[in-house]
C-alpha cells in the first residue's frame, strides 16, 4: 500500500526550512535597502558640496559668495565656505615672483540640526589678478 501524506515531523522540518529561507531572504533585503539609502545620502550631500563649490569657483575674490536657494537647494543641510592656505606647500613655491597664490577653498557642510560638520570638500585654487595686474 503506497502512502499520500506527509508526517507532521516532515512538515514542521519543511516549514522550518522555509522560515529559513523566509528570514534570509528579509535579510538580504532590509541589507540591499540600507545600502542604498546610505549611497543615496553620500551621493546627495557630494551633490551639494559640488553645486556649492562650482558656484564658489564662479568669483575670484576670496569673500565667499551668499549662495542663492536655488543653487543650494537644502532644508536639512546648510553650507559653510571660507579660504585657508594651502596645507603640505613650501613657501619657496608659493611665494615666487608673479605667480598667483594657491589658497584652499574649503566647503563644510552641517547638519542644521545638531550643527555637526557632516561632510568636507578641500579645492585648491588659484587667485588670479585683477584689473589693475595684481593679485587677489
């Protein structure tokens, strides 16, 4: 006599595989979307930091621009710049006769809420002259 049914061992053994498979699979996925909203995040604040610095090189004075809302575009972030010298240059190379100083333009951005520094970006940049042949 052939038998068609399954033990109640076989079947608490296959629904436990499944659970398995079930919780690795949720598993994988909550990884997968945590990933890419921690991609997403990276992505949008070098997005502003990048619109903010393209906007900055616009203007060759060292006072730093007000950026307008549409440039940076931001309720949970805002925009810090200002210029340093720059770092690991002997003075020999920046101090020669009709070159143009090399400063750092420096763009924080901070959360608004706690006020941390979330993210940096350093360019090096050159000041060039102005009208009358002389350097900014």
């Amino acid at each position: 006599m052939v038998k068609n049914t399954f033990t109640l061992v076989e079947v608490v053994v296959a629904m436990a595989v499944f659970a398995l498979a079930l919780g690795g699979f949720f598993a994988l996925s909550q990884s997968a979307v945590n990933r890419v909203d921690k991609a997403y995040s990276s992505w949008e604040r070098m997005h502003l930091l990048s619109q903010a610095a393209e906007y900055c090189l616009l203007f060759t004075s060292e006072e730093p621009p007000e950026i307008p809302p549409e440039i940076f575009e931001s309720t949970i972030y805002d925009i810090e710049i200002y210029y340093e010298d720059v770092e690991d240059l002997s003075e020999e190379l920046n101090d020669l006769e009709g070159q143009a100083p090399l400063r750092t333009l420096v763009l924080n951005l901070i959360d608004v809420n706690s006020r941390e520094i979330v993210d940096t970006l350093k360019i090096d940049r050159i000041h060039y002259a102005d009208e009358a042949g002389e350097f900014e």
